[in-house]
C-alpha cells in the first residue's frame, strides 16, 4: 500500500494521520470468522435451502451410482 505525502500549506499538513478505513466485511467473511471464534453460525434461510439441495443431489446420485449406475452411460 503506498502513501501519498501529505499536502503541505507550509504550516498544517493536510492529511498526515489519515488512515484508510478497512474494507468492509462480507457475509462470507463474518461467517467463517464467526466459526473460527467458536460462535454458532447462523445460517440464512436460503443458504441451509442450498445446502439441503446439494445434498439431496449427492444422495441421489450416489444411491444411482451404487444401485448399478446408468444402464446408456
């Protein structure tokens, strides 16, 4: 990160102690942090939704899979 000189009137520097504000967080960011501090994350609605699916989509292809797969495949 590189810091720009602070504009000098000759008796203020305009800008010497300014600091850049950190990036804001994410939704994503403030999930994993919530479970690398021990904190029960909670899921929204849509993503336990997305997760069920998925899910639900491994099950079903694995149980095709073990039933003797696809007969065309």
């Amino acid at each position: 990160m590189e810091r720009n000189t602070p504009y000098d009137t000759g008796k203020v520097k305009i800008g010497l102690l300014y600091t850049q504000p950190p990036p804001l967080s994410t939704p994503e960011s403030d999930w994993i942090q919530s479970v690398l501090l021990g904190d029960d994350p909670s899921w929204s609605e849509e993503t336990r939704t997305c997760v069920q699916s998925l899910v639900a989509i491994a099950i079903t292809i694995i149980g095709i899979l073990l039933l003797g797969g696809f007969k065309n495949a």
